[in-house]
C-alpha cells in the first residue's frame, strides 16, 4: 500500500513536472510569436541624392507614429529639410504598393535601389511593414528583388546593425535545451537554457 502511494506521488511529480516544462515552453515562444507580430514603427532621415534619387540615412525605432524628415536639393543645390508624418508617409507607401502589384514599381526591378530610389519607393522598402502591415511587409520582402533594392536604399547604421544581428542569430542556433555542435573535445560549445 505505502510502495503504491510512493509510485503514484512519483508519477504525479513526473507529470506536474512535465506539464511545467510544457507551459513555460509554451510560454516563451508565445512571446517570440507575439514580438515578431508587432510591426515597429520607425523615425526616418531620408535624403534626397544629387541624381535626384532617395535614400535612408538614419532609421531609429521609435515609439511614436511613424514619421520622417526629408532632405531635399533646390536647384541651387542647398539642403531644405521638411516633416512627413504617418499619414502622408502611408499614403505614399499605399500608392507605390498599387505600383508593385501593376508590375511597375521600381522597388521590385532588377538592380533599381543601387543609387537611391523615388520617395515613395523608399518608403515603401524601408517601412512597408509599419505603414501597411505585417503580413504586406513580409510578402514584399520575400521577393528577391524587394528585399535587396530595399536593402540597398537604406544606409542608417541601425539597419546595418540589425542585419548584422539577424546573421549571427541565423548562423549559430541552438537547441532549447542547448544541442550546439561540438567540434572536439577540448572546444565546447554551450548555451541553450540548460547551458548544452
């Protein structure tokens, strides 16, 4: 009787353990589902090149709508800076999205962003996942071209800094509970939660 109530507490421990396990697991990509979801809105410096062609110079995220100031040549060639807000920003981007859906934006064209592109292309390709969504962003970045036009129109230091980021975490992924590879025996790789 004592040996059954001793096997039956061991299990019932086993169990309250494993269904821990599961929902702090649960818990925690839930988090990074929930992360990845939400678009960031973004505090853009766009300058105008003297081909008359738009690129990213600085890119902060910001808490606040989306915003940007851009920096434009007047033909004496001297800077004049204006604000754009959310609004006017979203509306240029919904009118370049018609674009890319014609087939004629200049986003997704072979080799377009290498010298900066028109304003509403900028827009789009550096904050179309703020102005329109989520799901729009991702779709536009999944094409090939997009994705580098986009990446060559935005030179800020914090794009640099999170493609930078995003490579690493790419290039050396762990296990949850820590399987990294080992490459000998006096060189071992650790991390993942329960330190691998």
């Amino acid at each position: 009787m004592i040996k059954t109530k001793l096997q039956l507490s061991s299990i019932a421990s086993g169990v309250a353990l494993g269904a821990a396990g599961v929902a702090m697991m649960s818990t925690l990509s839930g988090c990074e589902q929930k992360q990845e979801q939400q678009a960031q809105n973004k505090f853009l410096v766009i300058e105008q090149q003297p081909n008359g062609k738009y690129i990213v110079v600085e890119e902060m995220p910001t808490d606040g709508p989306s915003r940007a100031i851009i920096r434009e040549r007047d033909a004496d060639g001297r800077v004049t800076e204006r604000f754009m807000n959310e609004d006017e920003m979203k509306k240029l981007a919904e009118q370049e999205y018609q674009k890319v859906e014609n087939g004629t934006s200049e986003t997704i064209q072979d080799n377009a962003g290498s010298a900066g592109m028109g304003l509403a292309g900028t827009i789009l390709a550096v904050a179309a996942g703020s102005l329109l969504g989520n799901m729009i962003g991702n779709a536009l970045m999944n094409n090939k071209n997009f994705s580098r036009n986009s990446t060559n129109t935005n030179r800020s230091a914090y794009s640099r800094s999170a493609a930078g980021k995003a490579a690493k975490s790419g290039s050396s992924r762990k296990s949850f509970f820590g399987g990294g590879s080992k490459s000998s025996s006096s060189s071992r790789s650790s991390g993942g939660f329960f330190g691998g």
